[in-house]
C-alpha cells in the first residue's frame, strides 16, 4: 500500500512538473531578449567579427560607444575593399573603398521603438522562443536562443547572447529547413571601453548631399491618413503596418510612398512610385533579402525585406490604390 | 589544433573552403578560442599580402598586423584596456567620392530582376544568367545597367538604413549597409 502510494505520489509530481519547464524556458528566453533589446542601446563594446550571407565571406571591425544616451557606432570591412560606416544619433554617414565619405544623410527615425520592445508576448504569436543549451563564442559564456518561425511567412532566427552583459555575440538566420541565409559571429570582443566623451560632434555642414545611393529619397516623413494614395489589403499573420511615410524632396514633390510592415522582428519595405520608362519586373535576393517589383495602375512598385519570397509577394500582390 | 584545421582556416580566409568545411570551421571559431585568433592572423596575413589593407590604419590595428606577421603565432588581443576608435572623424570633413554600397544590388539586377517595359523582349537586347533562384534574364531596354544598379540599392538602402533603431537587430542592420560584394 505504502509502496502503491508513492508510486501515484511520483506519477503526480511528474506530471505536474513536466510542463514546468517548457514555460520557464519560454519565460527565460523572452527575459533574455528583453535583455538583447536593452543591452543594444547601453553596452559599449569593440570587437572583430566574420560575416557570411551566401555571397562570401567579410571580415568586419565594429566599435560602439554609449554614453548618457547617446550612441556612436563605426564598422569597417578589413577585408578586401574598403568600406565602413559611422553612426551617431540620426547621422550615418557611409564610406566608399578609398576612405572617403560617400554620404552624408539624416536617417529618419524608425518607428520600431514603438513596436519593441514591450511587445514580445505579440512577438510570440509568429515564433517560439526556446532557451538553448549554453555555449561559448570568442571566448565568452553565452546563452544560446531559438527564436523559430511558426509558419513559412518568416525566417528563424539564433542568437548567443553574452551571459554577463546580453550583448549579440553570434546571429544565425535559417531558412524553413534550417539552412543558415546569413550568420555574424564574433572572433574577438571587448566588452565595457572607454568614453567618446571628447569626440567632436558629427558636423552638421560635413558634406551633406543627395546620396547618390538614395537618389534624394532620404528625405522622409509621415502621412496622415487622407494623404494615403495606396493601402495594404492582404499582409503575412502575424505583420502589421508600422509605418506610412513619403521619399523624395518634399510632402508634395515626393518620389515614393512607403509602406512598412514588421511582425515585431522581420520587416519588409513596400515602395510605390510613378511609372518610367524604366519599368522593374520580377524577383531576386541577395542574401536573406528578398525583392519582388511589378507594375501597378501606372506605378512601379518594389518590395523587398529579409522574409521569405512568398511573404513578399504577398504584400506586393495585395497593394491598392486607395480610391477617392 | 590539427594540421588540417589550420589547412582549413587557411582555405577560408583565402575563400577556397566548400560550404561544409566551412559550417565547420565556423562551429569550431565559434568554440575554440585559438581558432579564432588563427583566423585573425591568417587574415591579417593575408590581407597585409594583397597589400588590401585600408589606406588609413590606426596605430593599434598595425601594431598587431605587424605582430602577427613577425612572430606568428601571436594571440590577438582583446582592446579593453587600449581603445581607439576606427579611424574616426577625420574623414567627416572631406568630400565625397564615389559609391560605397552601390555593388550590394548588382548581383540581384544581373541576377534576377528584368527591367523594360512589359510584353516581349527584344532578342538582341536579352542576355541571361544562372541565380541562386534559377536562371534568369536580364532585359535591357535602352536603360543603362547600372541606372537599374542604383535604383535597386536605393530601396534596399533606404530599408536597411531604417532598420537601424530596430533594438531587436542590434547591429545586424549596419552590416548589411556595409557587406557588399563587386559581383557575385
């Protein structure tokens, strides 16, 4: 009887604590990436990492200085041409393979800060979040994450985190059957360096320019609703419009409407513009990102971000002129 | 570490490593510490070479260059207790030249969009190319390729370039920025 007892007793506490600890990973795994999302705004750090998106291997240097709230970054290739690139605040500038600025332009604020981070239990609603086994990456303790796709709209994602400050020491981006689309793994880090404190300011008349890049359309803002020429009828589970802006010179004179979506980690640009001659048709990636144009109503339209080609085209296929 | 493993570091900073080999390697850079700082030496090596090293360098980054070519095998360092910033600010100032990101759309112009108005192509006009996503044709159209080139890099610029406050992406976004090959 005695002995019946126990075996009932354990059975219970067996299935009792099996769901236990799927639901702490899941909780662990969505503290780690509240920490992620911190530790990208706060942490200084310098380090050397490869980077690898199916088109060859890169070697890149990264340092980044934050300080009471203001955050500078600077990258550059060492391997093969030179390029790098300086950020502080709003300003980017982007350098060309003879170390000269190429441009010099106002990034408009994206709207993710918005969307993230407190959102991450709607995050959950596309991905499983799942802690995985520790691991080791430039020589520091990291905690391994599985951020999977729920469905085929999306990619999955892996990350290491630093176990003592969060930081992103490795990032793998896997298509629906595993196969890694793009990877950054750090080599080398220094975590924690000195201040920027005396660095000079970004100069506000250092050769700011059209981009040659951008052809102008760097400049950018919000439209209100009634200023919406074109509307999104069918989007990906899980995506939702985080952004309604306008490219070019100015509000009137604007060379595209610009429609951005995210499901809270993957994000996608739709980009719709008077038709030239010049028409775009078809689809392409390089890398993890996808695009696909057409032409619409007398419009180009292009679309392009780092989900799979059928999310894509799904977005593309359900833009609409907005009927006044 | 193995004979084989440096022949295989070696045969990846040179890209000359299949995609196995590579997952490999990278798993193994990934765990090894020694691996790593063989991977920077050998790059260093390598690039100081190909005589590919940026123009401009600051003192730190040649020390070590010049460390790792004279008494190989040197660990590299980490910078915690010596910062320098990369060649910061000094360019701010000068003009501009040139297009530093304009190559990351080539491969996916030549690969994989057509341009030109809709209905039949001209033959003369058509040329085709094998893609990671099939064989492709490329229409030109009276459009110069590399007008299309610059077209393609400003959507994908301007769609990095706000993805940069993205908190989630940490500094994934910048990468992209600045990766690009000449051709694929």
């Amino acid at each position: 009887m005695f002995v019946r007892f126990h075996a009932i007793a354990a059975v219970c506490v067996y299935l009792l604590a099996c769901p236990f600890p799927a639901v702490s990973s899941e909780t662990e795994a969505r503290e780690w990436i509240a920490r992620m999302v911190a530790a990208a705004k706060r942490i200084s750090f310098q380090g050397s990492f490869v980077y690898d998106n199916g088109q060859g291997l890169t070697t890149m240097r990264i340092v980044q200085f934050a300080e009471g709230g203001r955050e500078t970054q600077e990258l550059e290739v060492l391997n093969g041409e030179y390029r790098g690139l300086m950020r502080s605040g709003d300003d980017l500038l982007i350098y060309s393979e003879d170390g000269q600025p190429v441009n010099y332009d106002r990034f408009h604020k994206a709207p993710f800060a918005r969307v993230l981070p407190d959102d991450l239990q709607q995050l959950e609603a596309s991905y499983r979040l799942t802690l995985e086994n520790p691991d080791r990456v430039a020589g520091r303790a990291c905690q391994t994450l599985s951020i999977t796709a729920r469905d085929e709209f999306r990619y999955s994602y892996r990350v290491w985190l630093d176990l003592e400050t969060a930081m992103l020491l490795q990032f793998d981006l896997l298509d629906s059957e595993g196969q890694v689309l793009e990877k950054l793994l750090f080599t080398e880090v220094g975590i924690g360096v000195s201040s920027l404190a005396n660095a000079p300011p970004v100069p506000e008349s250092a050769s700011r320019r059209p981009s040659p890049v951008s052809g102008g359309m760097l400049d950018a803002g919000p439209l209100s609703e009634d200023e919406w020429r074109w509307r999104a009828d069918e989007l990906p589970p899980g995506f939702r419009k985080i952004a309604h802006m306008w490219h070019g010179p100015d509000k009137r004179g604007m060379h595209a409407e610009h429609l951005m979506f995210s499901d809270g980690l993957a994000s996608v640009s739709a980009y719709i513009e008077p038709q030239a001659d010049d028409t775009m048709r078809g689809h392409s990636r390089i890398g993890p990102v996808n695009a696909w144009a057409d032409a619409v109503a007398g419009h180009q339209i292009v679309v392009v971000g780092d989900v799979p080609m059928r999310a894509i085209e799904m977005i593309g296929a359900g833009l609409t002129p907005v009927e006044r | 570490m193995s004979e084989q493993a440096n022949e295989q570091i070696s045969a990846m900073v040179d890209e000359e490593i299949d995609p196995g080999a590579r997952s490999f390697v990278l798993r193994r850079m990934a765990e090894e510490q020694d691996c790593c700082a063989r991977w920077g030496r050998y790059h260093l090596i390598s690039e100081a070479l190909k005589n590919n090293l940026p123009r401009q360098i600051d003192p730190a980054f040649s020390e070590r260059l010049r460390a790792a070519i004279e008494t190989v095998p040197v660990p590299v360092t980490t910078m915690e207790d010596n910062v320098r910033p990369l060649r910061r600010f000094s360019r701010w100032m000068r003009p501009a030249a040139g297009i530093g990101i304009a190559a990351s759309v080539a491969a996916m112009v030549l690969l994989g969009f057509q341009d030109g108005p809709s209905g039949p192509p001209d033959e003369s006009t058509v040329a085709e190319a094998a893609g990671p996503t099939g064989t492709v044709t490329v229409v030109r159209s009276g459009s110069p390729e590399d007008v299309m080139k610059r077209r393609f890099d400003r959507y994908v610029t301007l769609h990095n370039g706000l993805l940069i406050d993205n908190p989630m992406r940490g500094y994934v976004p910048y990468v992209r920025l600045v990766d690009h090959r000449s051709e694929p």
